[in-house]
C-alpha cells in the first residue's frame, strides 16, 4: 500500500495542510491565507501566530474530509522548520509534534526553502537534474544549483529586499493593497512599460546576486516627482515599466547560470514563480537550451504540498517530536 504524508506549513502567514498518497497523488491541499495583514502592507507577525492557532485545527480537519482519510491513515508527517517567523513556525511545529505522538507516526522537519523547489516534483514528476532553481518569495530571493535532491550549492542571493517584497513594497506605495505581486502583474498587462525606465540593478554584475531596494527607492522617486493626479492615471504603466525591471534581471541572472552550469532544467519556485512575465522571460532567455519548468500557482505560493512531498524526499531523516526546534533562519546550503 502507499504510505499518506501530511504536510504542515505555517511559517509565514499561509495555513496550509496537505495530505499527499505516495510521491505525487495529491489528495488535499487546504489552504487558509490571512487577510489581517491587508491594512498594514505587510505581514504583522504577532497577528500571522495568532490567526495559525485558530486556523490550524480547521484546516487540518478540512484536509483529512477532502482525502476522506481518518488521523490514523497517515504515515509520515513533515513540517516546516525553518526558515519564517519563529512564532508562526512554532503553532506548526507543536501541532506536528503532538500528531506525531498522538499517531506515532515519524516526523520531518522541513527547510521551505528546499520545498519551494522540490513542488516542481508535483508537477513534473520526472524532470532532469540538475537544475538551475530560482527561488523567489516575499522573503527570499536565491539562486541555486541543483545537482541532485538534497544537495544544493546556493549561486546568489539578493543584497536587500525580496523581489516579492520588492513587489508589495511598490504595491504598497501605489496603494493598491497586499500581497502586492498579484495586483501589479494585473496592472502592468494594461501598461506599456517602454514608457518608462526604472533601473536593473545589478544587471552587469558578473555574480548572481540581486538587489531590489534601489529599484523600489527609483519608483519611489518617480511618485514624488510627478504627483498624484498623473500617478494616478498612470499606474497601470509604472506597474508594466516596474515589473519589467524586476524581471528582466531575475530572467538574465537565470538564464545565465543555466547557460555557465550546463544544466537541462531550470525550475521556478515561490509566490513570484506565478507571475507571468517572469516565466516567458526565463523562457525566451534560456528555453533554448533548457526545459523552464514551474509548478502550478497554488504550489508556488506557500503550500503544504511541497512539504509533505519534502519530507518523503527525507523520510530517513525523521526525528523524535522532543527533538523538533524552530529557527529563524538557517541557510538551505
Ligand atoms: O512563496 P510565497 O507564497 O511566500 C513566501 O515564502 O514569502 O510568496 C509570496 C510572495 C509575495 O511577495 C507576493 O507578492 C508574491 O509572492 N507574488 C507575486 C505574484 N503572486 C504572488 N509576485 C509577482 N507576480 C505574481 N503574480
Ligand atoms: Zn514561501
């Protein structure tokens, strides 16, 4: 029989519980994403820990009806460990730890970073390693060399922001909301982003690494010297002339360690893995030697999926649930 694997993420301000039958039969994927951060721009990280306290039971129960499973099904259960908001992390390392000894069932803690990328697995159950991995999420921004599962060399990282902060910070100055990766691809498929030039940082740097705060500071300028009315009727052009910036150097960066490493495949991965222009950019500068690869947008943006498909991939590194810990952040290689 194959063995069921639940995944439990919270590190962030995502709920999610997913319950996964072998490698890729995804039974459940629950997903309960606060709406208490909208007003702020930004996640609230006393508010994330206690909305994952009362969102956790729910969810979990609404995956177990979805897979028409009972607790005493599960085989294995994996959790995100690190890296994320220690209090968030926490409310799901202590559900996993007390399902694991409620169940006896092993438990794995998970890197998220790590599972950003292995969701490509879902989806593409056979892709080629190794790989070039972009990892871009609202906290991070890496790029990495595959060369099998578990073994990562970490090429370059951003210098500052984000690039999904880069796109909520730019959201949030523009007033249009959070998260603000969704809203700005949604305005720039009306804009014409030749009207404008924002800068791409780092874009001759020979390393891999990104910058994004000196992009968010020139669309900042760019507000303050035009007011408000022509801001107004241009935002759907800032929001084109922005994205196209932060593109276009993730889309060179990659193409470009895929070309300098040789690889087959280059994987996308997290929230901004969903945008649009990214892939087709990535596509058209490296899919002629490389197969582009992403998962779909419900497992790029935090999902228990990816966790629990993770913690398969490192069945054998089970612990005791006294021996869980929580950190901050902790580098993925
Ligand atoms: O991976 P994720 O769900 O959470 C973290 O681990 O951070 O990524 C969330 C980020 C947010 O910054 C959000 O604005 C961005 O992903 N995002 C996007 C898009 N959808 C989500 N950025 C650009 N374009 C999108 N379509
Ligand atoms: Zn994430």
């Amino acid at each position: 029989m194959t063995s069921i694997t639940l995944g439990i993420e919270t590190s962030c301000d995502d709920t999610s519980i997913a319950v996964l039958e072998g490698e890729s039969r995804l039974l459940a994927n629950e997903v309960s994403s606060q709406i208490e951060h909208e007003e702020y721009g930004g996640v609230v990280p006393e508010l994330a820990s206690r909305a994952h306290v009362v969102n956790i039971l729910p969810v979990f129960h609404r995956a177990l009806d979805q897979a028409d499973l009972r607790p005493e099904a599960i085989d294995l259960i994996g959790v995100t460990h690190t890296p994320g908001l220690i209090g968030s992390l926490l409310v799901g390392g202590a559900f996993a730890q007390g399902l694991a000894l409620a169940t006896a069932r092993p438990l794995v803690p998970v890197h998220h970073l790590e599972a950003h990328v292995v969701a490509n697995l879902l989806d593409h159950p056979s892709l080629e390693l190794p790989a070039v991995a972009l990892i871009v999420s609202g906290g991070h921004t890496l790029l990495v060399y595959v060369r099998e599962w578990r073994r990562y060399e970490v090429l370059g990282r951003t210098r500052d922001d984000a690039a999904g902060e880069a796109f909520d910070k730019v959201a949030k100055l523009l007033g249009l909301g959070f998260p603000g990766g969704p809203v700005i691809e949604r305005r720039a498929r009306q804009g014409d982003a030749s009207t404008i030039r924002f800068p791409r940082p780092m874009l001759d740097h020979e390393g891999y690494d990104f910058s994004f705060s000196g992009l968010k500071t020139a669309v900042l300028h760019w507000v303050e010297e035009h007011g408000p009315e022509e801001v107004e009727a241009r935002l759907d052009d800032v929001c084109a002339a922005f994205q196209a910036a932060a593109v276009e150097v993730l889309a060179d960066k990659t193409a470009r360690a895929a070309a300098d490493r040789d690889v087959p495949t280059v994987l996308l991965a997290g929230g901004v893995a969903c945008n649009q222009a990214l892939r087709t950019e990535v596509r058209e500068r490296a899919g002629g030697r490389a197969r582009v690869l992403w998962p779909r947008p419900v497992l790029c943006t935090d999902n228990g999926a990816m966790i629990a498909r993770t913690a398969v991939l490192r069945r054998d590194e089970a612990i005791r649930p006294g021996e869980f810990d929580v950190l901050a952040s902790s580098p993925l290689a």
